[in-house]
C-alpha cells in the first residue's frame, strides 16, 4: 500500500497505549493505529464477511509523524509512580501519564500524547537514523528524572511534560544522551545541539583495513562505500570519508598505506585505482585501469616507495610507479599526479583468485614483486625492466612449486609473505606461501623452488593471512577464515609447541591486520551483508601482543628437553601421529625403518647386519618408507622433499646427506603428509572432474587416458605394473579395471577401500 510495509515486533516500530490501542509504523513516516471493540465499518455482517472477528484490532488513523522512515516506537510513562514499558515515572503519588515514543530514519526523536498530539521533539541530530532510545532510571545522580515546566513564570510549551533523561542509537553507530530539561529551557535545536556523544562504533561494516606504518592510526573501508582513520590510542574517529557517492559509485574494495605513511591507495570493485591524502581521505587522483573488481593492492617497502601493484579478479597483476606524498591540493589549484599506470600482466588464471602479492626491497636497490594465484602459479615480476612503453615483464614462473592444481596436485594457495631477509649481505629472498591443506612452504624466490614445506598451525582452518614482524621478523602473526588468530615463531618446523591460537570471533573473520610496532593486532568479525554483497563486519577487535610469552614458552620447552625433563620437537612432532609416540603406528614406524636398514645391506646377506632406529637409510629408501605408512607422494613431492634435505645440509655447510635417521624421517612424514587422509569422496571428485555424474561410470579407456595425459602422466607399463602389485604377475590393467567403472567400485575394489565413508 501506498503506506509501505509495517514495522515487526519488540519495540523497535511498534507500541501500544491508551485501552488496548496499538501503533505501528511505516517506511514512509507514518503510523498507523489499531483499535479493537466497537463497531466495524459496514457493520457486523460486513466484518465477519471479511473474515474479521469481533476481537481483532483495525486500523482507525494514520498520521504522519517522521519525513522518513518510522525506525522506533515504544512508549514511556511520565509524571506519577507507575511504569511504562520502557521508562520510569517521575515519582509522587499522581497518576502516571503513558506517552508515545518515535525515532525516524532522519534521526529525529519525538514524544505524543494519548491523543497522538506532539508534546515535545528532539529534531536535528542528524547522526544516523534512530535504532533505539532507553529511559534514565529514577534516582540516579547524573541522569537523574527531569521536570518540564512547573516552576517558570511562563506555561511550559509541552502543558506541564515530566520526561526522564534518555539516550538514543543511531545506525551510525553512535549513542548520544540528551537532557530533557534543556528543550523546555532552549527548545529543540539547542537540546539536540548539546547532545552529549557516549559511544562511537564503526561508521559501517568494515570490509577490509590497513594499518599506517609509522602511526597508531587504522584505516577502514566499509561495505557501503565509506572510508575512516581510527586513531587506536585516542579511540576515536579522525576522518571519515565517503567514496562511492552514497552508494552510487563502485565500492571501494582493497587499500594500502604507502609504507611511508604519506597516502593511503584504494582499488575499487569497479576497477579503478584512487590516491587519498592520508590526513583528509580526499581523492587526489582516480585512475580505472582494469574491467575487474580491484582484490588486492599493495605498495613497494623501498626508502622512496617508488611503486605500487594491483591484483584484480580476471587475474591480472598491474603495476605502478608512484610520485611522491599524496597530498590535496589548496583550494583552487591542480593536484599533482599521485602514480603512473605502467601496465599489467595476465599472470594468473581468471577463474581462480590471486591470493598473494607481495613486494620486498633487497640490498643495492633491488626490489622484487611476487605473486601467487589459486591455480598454483608462482611469479616473479621485473620491476624495473617494466614500463609504459613495454609493459609489464617477469622474471620467471613456476606451476610446480607450490603443488597445486597447475602441477597436478590439489593444494591451492591461500597465503604469501616475504620473510624478512637475513645473513650477510641481507640473504636471498625468500618467501612463505600456506596453502587449503594445512602447509606452509618456504619458496626461494630467485629459481621459484620449494626449499622446505611443514605443518602449519590447524587451529581454525587454513591460513589466510600471515605477517612476519618483530624485531629482525622473529615472528610470524596469521589468521583463519573462521575464529581464529594466533603467532608463530620463526623460522617454522612444524612444531606445534613454537604456535598458539586464539578464538577471536565466533564465526568468520573478515580482515586482520598488524600495527605499525608489533604491538597490536586488529580482526575484523566478518558475516555477509547481503545488501552490500560483501563480507564485512561491525566487530573490531584489538588484540595486545605479547611476543615475550610465547618466547619463554619455546625457551622453556628448549631446556625442559635438553635436561631429559621434558618433550623434545621430535616427540611434539611424533605426537601429531596417530597414538603418539607411544602408539602402535609409531612402533611400526620404527620397525619399517630397522627393515629398511636391513634391505639396504642385503637381505640375503649371511654376515651381521645392524638395524636400530639410531641409524640411518640410504635416501633411495625415503619413498618406500612413506609409501608403507600410508603416504603416497608424488614424483614432484619427493623431489621437494629431496630438496629440502639438500638445502637443509647446504645451510649447516655440509655436502647433500645420501642417508636420513629415524627422527627426521618422522618430522618429513608429519609435515608433507595430508593432514586428512584420501577418502572415497576424493575419488568421487576425480570421476566427476572425469565428467561422471554422481553414481556414474567412466570407461576404462577414459580412465586411462587420464592417468596417461594428465598431472604427472604415467607410462602404460608403469600402470601394468601396478596392476600386477595389486592382483599378482602377469595382470594387465584390463584384469584391473573393468569396462566401465564407478568412483564407488573403483575405491573398493580397484583400490582396496573399506566400504565405509572415510572422512
């Protein structure tokens, strides 16, 4: 109807007063009252052919109380010594008056009589629309019941109005408490005027934040377009900004400080690139520069922070030079350029997410630009060889580094970061990379190899996030999609006694990011805002940090270890597996580890041949030994792992080991084996990657065609031989496979799964 949709239940656009009356209200500024009793229109026979019974209420006035949306209704009881519903009388032993209560969209406040007459307003806050207004309770020494009139030589305007103080909401996220004592002394302007401001939340649902890199200042963007600083120390609001136009231009949707603190960049979901001045949030410079929604930017962390990147969500990475601070201009005058658009460079595929962009600047100017996608890319960028002229040009790419599905494997990326460089000369660059199956894998970035992959923490999920920071990077800060931050110290193993995890909100976090000194970090509760069509939050969390306990606790299990009275990493490690280190698996561990010292000397060897878990086996064992605890790795993975032993004894100085003991074999089983093990599900993904529909079949000769053309192919007498490990000499894969073949069958019967669910 032409009077919109009436409010909902609880107080918030509803109320009741006055016999049985009752008032609802209106997006249009109205409310409309229902009355029960009495005649109906037309009469009896006319209500109950309408199907109207002679106790329902109808609608008997409406009025318009607001020039926009009714947002709050309730009522308060004024004067006497009853209640109303929501407020408290003025005491005395008169009869209290219950009077109407309003809030609207434009952020006015109003009271009316039992005859729906205004009596006292509050117009002009114009602070957000009203979300709620709660009653002073009687008695208190600051908030305490206030009297209109009785006692001046005029007539008071509201006939005598007694009205305790009150304070209101708004959907800015700020509370106000107003005096009722001073509209009957000043009137409405000058009441609302000196509204005192009790609380300032977020301007809006926070989708991202950046922190400034020398100053306790957070800067936010919010899902409806808005853009604040937040001084952290002074808790309150700098600046606020809107960037969209009131919603009618493209969101913002990824910033960055330049790491000079001189400006703050902006990538939209529209595809444009804004320079903000970092005091005012004013737009000095707009640029759209891609079709796609601008997912991450980023800005160099050399001395004159000479280039920015971009990553947008058709793959691209864009990269420019910056020129300096950002600052606005004076009124009147020009603003100078902020950045020059030197070009970009599909890098990744367009249908999955670019999940890492990264810059680090090296010893004698050097200055490297990494990227990853979720595909599995790796690349590396040629900074100063890019140009306007040439556009933007690599250095290198990798498919098979960091496993992923363009290497054939399954894990995607989630997360990057350098770690800070050390050694002489400032070290080589070096990066980590988590990925969606729990690992964390350290990438050297000049041959784009995996030098070393462990166990990241498992507390809330992959990692999403992960920041190194502290004195010389010590310390790694990360984040979950869901509940959880935590730290890290440096460098990792897979020791889970070197991380800690915290519940920081009850579901999704949508942002983190780490203050300018280590000292704090900031989450943002995330939860989709269906009418933004974003994630966002209106939670902020500020977390201290205190790097100092989790060090003792490294130090203290350290010496607890060497002095025989504690747990070593290798036993923290051994525990990660099933039973421990005193379980039936570890014990069988150790026993496939003593026969395979006795294959390499010979089984048939008839001299003395020594076998313990203090020994060593030849590297040539490492894949079997996996292989008969379940793991099953990759030519590809066992090429990592051979690397990292390698890289491993070229750090300590020694030449690359041709033997492995017992307790790094178990640390290199525990951090490059799948956290969950392969189960029927995975199979059923694979046949429909295949094309087959849940419960279908694919042929044999589509079957082989896979394994033969796809990830790392497999020769047809390497697939013979297979069939005859699992069904005896001289199978064929035809006695293996059937014609047709189920993703059920082929686990059961193929494969040898239990015909059980396997999670």
């Amino acid at each position: 109807d032409k009077h919109g949709s009436f409010g909902g239940a609880g107080g918030d656009k509803h109320g009741s007063f006055g016999g049985g009356r009752c008032v609802t209200g209106t997006k249009d500024g109205d409310i409309v009252v229902w009355e029960s009793g009495g005649v109906a229109p037309g009469g009896a026979a006319a209500a109950a052919a309408a199907g109207m019974r002679p106790d329902d209420r109808r609608a008997i006035k409406i009025l318009r109380i607001h020039h926009a949306a009714v947002t709050y209704l309730n009522t308060v009881s004024t004067g006497g010594s009853s209640n109303g519903n929501n407020g408290y009388g003025g005491g005395g032993g008169a009869p209290a008056t219950t009077h109407l209560v309003s809030g609207g969209a434009e952020g006015n406040v109003r009271f009316f009589d039992a005859k729906l007459r205004l009596i006292a307003w509050f117009d002009g806050l114009a602070q957000g629309g009203i979300t709620s207004v709660s009653f002073a309770a009687p008695g208190g020494s600051e908030w305490k019941v206030e009297s209109f009139g009785g006692g001046g030589d005029s007539e008071a305007p509201t006939g005598g109005f007694d009205a305790p103080n009150f304070v209101v909401g708004t959907d800015a996220s700020k509370v106000f408490a107003l005096r009722t004592s001073t509209f009957e002394e000043s009137g409405s302007a000058e009441a609302t005027r000196a509204a005192e401001l009790l609380l300032e939340g977020t301007p809006d649902a926070v989708a991202t934040m950046c922190a400034h890199p020398t100053k306790p200042v957070l800067c936010c963007l919010g899902a409806g377009g808005s853009a604040w600083t937040w001084n952290y120390e002074a808790r309150a609001v700098d600046v606020q900004r809107d960037l969209c136009n009131r919603g009618q231009g493209p969101r913002p949707s990824a910033l960055c400080y330049r790491s000079d603190g001189a400006g703050v960049l902006v990538g939209t979901a529209g595809g444009a690139l804004k320079a903000l001045d970092p005091n005012t949030l004013v737009e000095v410079q707009v640029m759209r520069f891609t079709p796609h929604k601008v997912t991450r930017v980023v800005v160099s962390d050399d001395a004159e922070c000479s280039y920015a990147a971009a990553a947008d969500a058709g793959g691209c990475v864009s990269l420019f030079r910056l020129h300096g601070a950002i600052s606005a201009p004076p009124e009147g005058e020009e603003a100078s350029r902020a950045f020059e658009f030197l070009g970009k460079h599909r890098a990744h595929s367009g249908a999955s997410r670019v999940s890492g962009l990264a810059f680090q600047a090296g010893p004698g100017g050097a200055l490297e630009l990494v990227s990853c996608g979720e595909e599995g890319r790796l690349c590396r960028f040629d900074v100063f060889g890019s140009s306007v002229e040439g556009g933007v040009k690599l250095l290198g790419t990798s498919d098979v580094a960091l496993g992923g599905p363009a290497a054939g494997g399954g894990a995607v990326s989630t997360a990057l970061a350098f770690l800070p460089r050390s050694g002489k000369g400032g070290g080589a660059p070096t990066l980590l990379v988590a990925d969606d199956s729990f690992k964390i894998r350290t990438i050297d970035v000049h041959s784009l190899t995996c030098t070393r992959t462990v166990l990241g923490p498992t507390y809330g999920g992959p990692l999403s996030l992960m920041v190194p920071f502290g004195p010389g990077g010590c310390h790694l800060a990360y984040a979950t999609p869901e509940k959880v931050v935590g730290l890290a110290a440096l460098p990792l193993d897979g020791d889970p006694g070197r991380a800690m995890g915290l519940i920081a909100h009850p579901g999704e976090v949508a942002a983190t990011c780490v203050g300018f000194d280590g000292a704090t970090i900031f989450t943002v509760g995330g939860g989709h805002t269906p009418t933004k069509g974003v994630d966002a939050g209106y939670v902020v969390n500020v977390w201290a940090v205190d790097t100092g306990v989790l060090d003792a606790s490294v130090a203290a299990a350290a010496a607890a270890a060497k002095s025989g009275s504690g747990s070593s990493s290798h036993a923290r490690l051994a525990a990660l597996i099933e039973g421990g280190a005193g379980g039936e698996f570890y014990r069988e561990a150790r026993d496939y580890f003593m026969y395979s010292q006795l294959c390499a000397q010979g089984e048939d060897s008839a001299v003395d041949r020594a076998a313990s878990a203090d020994g060593t086996v030849p590297l040539e064992e490492l894949p079997r030994l996996m292989r008969a605890l379940g793991h099953y790795p990759s030519e590809r993975e066992l090429g990592d792992m051979f690397a990292e032993l390698a890289t491993e004894a070229s750090s300590a100085g020694e030449a690359p080991p041709s033997s492995i003991g017992f307790d790094r074999f178990i640390a290199l089983y525990v951090n490059h084996r799948p956290v969950y093990g392969i189960g029927r599900d995975h199979i059923e993904e694979a046949f429909e990657a295949l094309g087959a529909e849940p419960g279908d079949s694919v042929s044999r000769s589509k079957l082989i065609q896979a394994l033969m053309g796809s990830g790392e192919a497999m020769s047809e007498a390497e697939l013979n031989a297979a069939a005859e490990a699992l069904l005896g000499p001289g199978a064929t894969l035809e006695d293996l496979v059937p014609a047709e073949v189920t993703a059920r069958d082929f686990a059961e019967e193929v494969l040898g799964f239990l015909p059980v669910e396997v999670a």
